[in-house]
C-alpha cells in the first residue's frame, strides 16, 4: 500500500483544481471552458507546491525538498550552466533535424521571427516546461525510484509522462507514434538529469530549448514545402510535432544510445535523492 500516496495526490489535487477555478464564474460568467480549463490547471499546479514540502518531510523523511527534486537555488552560477547546456543541445538537436530538411529542399523558405512569438516562446519556458519537469522529472520520478527501483522508475515514468499527454483528437494511426516520441523523449530527460547528477535544470533547459525553438519554426519562420512526407514532420498530416515525427524518433534513440553510457556512471545520483536527511545534507 505504500503506492497508494502517489496515486491519491492527483487524484485530490485535480477536483480542488477544478473546484477553485469554478469560482471564476462568479466574476465572468460568459467565461470560456478552455480557459477554465487552464485556470483549473494553474491552481492545481499551485496547491502541488504548495503541499511538496509537507510530502518531502513526511514520504522522503527530508527538509530539503527542492534539492531533492533537483532545484539548487544556491549556486546560482551552476544551475544557469547546467541549464544552458541543456539548452544548447536542444538546439543542437533541432538543428540536425532542419539540416536534413534543407538538405532535401523541403523548406521553401526561412522568414523572421515575430517579437509576440518569441514571448510566447519565453513563456513556455517559464510556465509549462518549468511545471513538467517539477511534476514528472522531480517529483514522479523520485516517487517511481522509491517505489520501483531506478531502472523501473524510469520507465514508469516516461510511459506516465507519455500517456499524460493523450489527445482526443487524434486518432489511433497517429497516437502510436506520438506516445513512441514522448515516451522516448521522457527516458533522454530523465537519463539528462542523472548525468547532470540529479539536477533539474538540464532538464528543464533540454525540454525548454525543444519545445519553444520548434514553436519559433513552426510558428512561420520556417515554410515548409507541400511536397514534405508528413512523416517527417509530425504523427500525422493534421499534426506538425516532431515529437512524433520519423526523424524525431530517430534522433530520440541515437541521443539514448549515446547517453547510456554515462547513466552507468550517474545512475546513482538519481537514486539517493530521496534519501537526503533531516539535516539538510546535498544528495
């Protein structure tokens, strides 16, 4: 029964979310469901903050939570570098996959970058990738490591990372690429944060830099040509999102393949995370 915890948390946390945000309607009334929707999210992502501290004392017996999910506010300078590092091979990774594309004159053209755009890119940085990898490259995994084991966790966690992201709008036929490039990118950001040692920030810089450099590309930078297999470029032709693209997927597991290797050596970092006592000592 020591699962049951992880399971009830948002199971909980979800309805209070949800219950709050209903609250909304007492001050606009012709208030969208999706906005809802996301006000609904907003407060939930906040009582989770809210209630990690109270569970690293309790479930991990430590005072030193945010070290323990891998957020070192201390050196500030260490975290910044891990973060870009992160970042960078994002963009590195990007940068294949649009190299090939050129290479193929599958893009027709390269435009500028709008300044809203890059502020919404910003922002998915700041807001839902920093959340993401609070909740499952933080707190999930470490629940999955104290449950499983680290190699269980692991996969636990990327598949729950994976199915978290269903889409009703998509049909089975693109699904299945979909949840194959999420659940591959859940293992490369997990692996990313035991060979920076349990740091998040890599993560976080790793997941950020995909994430808002794409949405700068597709958002018009980039135009690309009719005549590109859809393949290549999303899990479907109603879908641009190399998460599940051919060569998304194909990067995913020649940067798992490479990284392997280090986990060997890491590994164990990830693992003793939980373990950090009362007196506040770094993992």
């Amino acid at each position: 029964m020591y699962w049951l915890p992880t399971l009830t948390l948002f199971l909980f946390l979800y309805p209070a979310g949800w219950f709050v945000s209903h609250f909304f309607y007492f001050f606009k009334q012709d208030i969208s469901s999706s906005n809802l929707s996301v006000i609904g999210t907003i407060i939930t992502f906040i009582l989770f903050l809210n209630v990690l501290p109270s569970w690293g004392r309790v479930r991990w017996k430590t005072n030193n939570l945010w070290v323990s999910i891998g957020l070192d506010f201390k050196n500030k300078f260490k975290a910044l570098k891990i973060f870009l590092s992160g970042f960078i091979f994002s963009v590195f990774l990007i940068f294949i996959m649009i190299l090939f594309l050129l290479l193929c004159g599958w893009v027709d053209r390269i435009d500028y970058i709008k300044f809203t755009d890059f502020l919404n890119a910003i922002l998915l940085i700041v807001g839902i990738v920093f959340a993401e990898e609070i909740v499952f490259r933080g707190w999930l995994m470490e629940e999955m490591v104290l449950l499983f084991g680290l190699r269980k966790g692991i996969i636990l966690q990327s598949t729950i990372f994976s199915l978290a992201h269903y889409r009703s709008d998509m049909g089975l036929l693109a699904l299945i690429p979909f949840f194959t490039g999420l659940f591959l990118f859940g293992l490369v950001l997990t692996l990313r944060r035991t060979i920076d040692k349990g740091s998040l920030w890599g993560c976080i810089g790793l997941h950020g830099g995909l994430v808002s450099v794409w949405y700068l590309l597709d958002s018009g930078m980039l135009i690309f040509s009719n005549d590109t297999p859809y393949f290549l470029l999303g899990p479907s032709e109603d879908m641009v999102n190399p998460i599940g693209s051919f060569i998304g997927i194909t990067i995913l597991l020649i940067t798992i393949f490479f990284q392997r290797r280090f986990f060997a050596r890491t590994g164990r970092f990830l693992a003793c995370t939980v373990k950090a006592s009362f007196k506040d000592e770094t993992p």
